[in-house]
C-alpha cells in the first residue's frame, strides 16, 4: 500500500532530514517545508546576568512529566551539591514570559525524543541558554556538538549525568 491509499497526500514539515525519509519511504507525496519561525525579538540574550538555574518544557502529558522528573532525580542523586539549584517547567506561560524565562535561566532540559525539528534548543540557542537534552531524529542536522550537550534518545541515566556534567563544568566556580 501507499500512503495516497490512507489519504495522505500532502505533508507540511520544517527539516530537510524530515523531507529526505519523506521522499524516501513515502514517494509520491506533496511535500511542504518552512522554516521554522523563532521571533528574533522575542528570543534574545538577557540584560542581566543569568540565574543559575534549569528550565524545561513537557508538553507531551504524564509520560514525559514523570521521564523530567526521573531525570531530574538522577541528577540530584549523583550531583547532591546541586539540589538547591532552581528548577522551572515552562508550560502555562505566554509566549513573551516563556522567553524572558528562557534567556534568564543558564540551562534548559530538552527531554522530548519525537520532535520532528523541536524549537526549544534553538528558542535556548538564541537567548544564549545551553541546551542539555535528546538528540531528537529531526534535530539532527543542527544538533551537534558545537551547540549544545547531547544525549541519545530516551536514555534518561545519560541525561541525568550530562545534566549534572555540564553545571560542574559550567558553573562551579559560581556555586563554591
């Protein structure tokens, strides 16, 4: 069967690794790629020092809740020293509140392994916030080791630990 038999026949996408699997296991579809839109004005480095701190998005429901929370737990367990440093979700936030968060805090969580491109590392990337997370398959082609602190998808353990490696790298000095 082809997709055009389930009545797909057109896709909207934001990758161009998104596009190439399209074109190579769906052929025959009409594909549309955009670039994906973050507001330069809205995204932008802060005007005060950074808090140290960590900030994150679950927007996938109780499964990805409970996976932030068991990563965060890793982290607290294997780096104790840091279990006073601030942790803020993002959810429930209008979209200039959740950049001014972004761009305040020093390290954001990207948990999500789905994300056909994700805009939080690069929402992060543009207020000058290092990213930790899931090297999603859509990310692919822009997360890379010059950007950010990368895992592989869904191993929690790795991320807990990475998490934990990057603010003793980053920011001791500031916490002694």
């Amino acid at each position: 069967k082809r997709w055009q038999d389930f009545g797909i026949t057109e896709v909207i996408t934001v990758s161009d690794a998104i596009t190439d699997f399209l074109n190579k296991y769906m052929p025959g579809l009409t594909i549309h790629q955009y670039s994906p839109s973050i507001p330069q004005n809205l995204f932008t480095p802060p005007h005060q020092e950074k808090v140290l701190g960590i900030c994150f998005m679950a927007s996938r429901g109780l499964e990805q809740q409970v996976k932030v929370k068991t990563i965060l737990r890793i982290f607290q367990l294997r780096y104790p020293q840091y279990k006073n440093i601030p942790v803020v979700e993002l959810k429930d936030m209008t979209r200039a509140q959740f950049a001014r968060t972004l761009a305040e805090y020093s390290v954001a969580l990207f948990t999500d392994e789905v994300a056909g491109w994700g805009t939080l590392p690069l929402e992060a990337m543009a207020c000058h916030t290092h990213v930790v997370g899931f090297r999603t398959y859509g990310g692919q082609e822009y997360m890379t080791a010059d950007n950010g602190f990368w895992v592989t998808n869904g191993d929690v353990c790795a991320l807990g630990e990475k998490l934990g490696e990057v603010i003793d790298k980053l920011y001791k000095k500031e916490l002694d």
